[in-house]
C-alpha cells in the first residue's frame, strides 16, 4: 500500500471507531476486522498488549466514555508506518 492509502486506512480506523462507540459487538468486529492476529499493542503505560487485550480496553474505554469521538489533526506516514 502507498503512504497515502495507509493514511486513508487510519482515517477510515477513527470513522468507523467513532461510529463503534458503545456497541460491544461492532467493537470486537472492528478490531479483528483492522488488527492482524499477532497484533502487539505498544502501550508505556499498560506494556504489550494482544489484539484481544486490545479489544477489552477499547470495550471499557468506550463504556466509560460513551460520548468519546476520535480525530487525527494531523497524520505523519512513512513505509508501512502511520502516527496521528
């Protein structure tokens, strides 16, 4: 994929985060839908986390802020690699 489909792919990740938030089913359905299945989630404040480590804190972030919206002002991409 080129950089700019890459940056695509994490917008479309927020847009469709956004419209998961409070469904649990459609949360599950998006992470194993945009994580491959040895996903290791780098987190200093967590430490390495699997994709279905990653699904249940998504679950309990989006529980505890149902009215949460996610955004990227600004996307930095280079190779494989996208940050916001």
């Amino acid at each position: 994929m080129s950089i700019e489909q890459n940056k695509e792919l994490v917008r479309q990740f927020l847009a469709d985060t956004n419209a998961a938030v409070g469904d649990v089913a459609r949360i599950r359905a998006l992470y194993q839908k945009y994580s491959s299945p040895g996903l290791v989630h780098h987190d200093p404040s967590r430490g390495d986390t699997n994709v279905e480590q990653r699904i249940q804190a998504a679950i309990m972030a989006f529980t505890a802020f149902p009215d949460a919206t996610y955004s990227a002002d600004d996307s930095i991409a280079e190779g494989d690699k996208v940050a916001n």
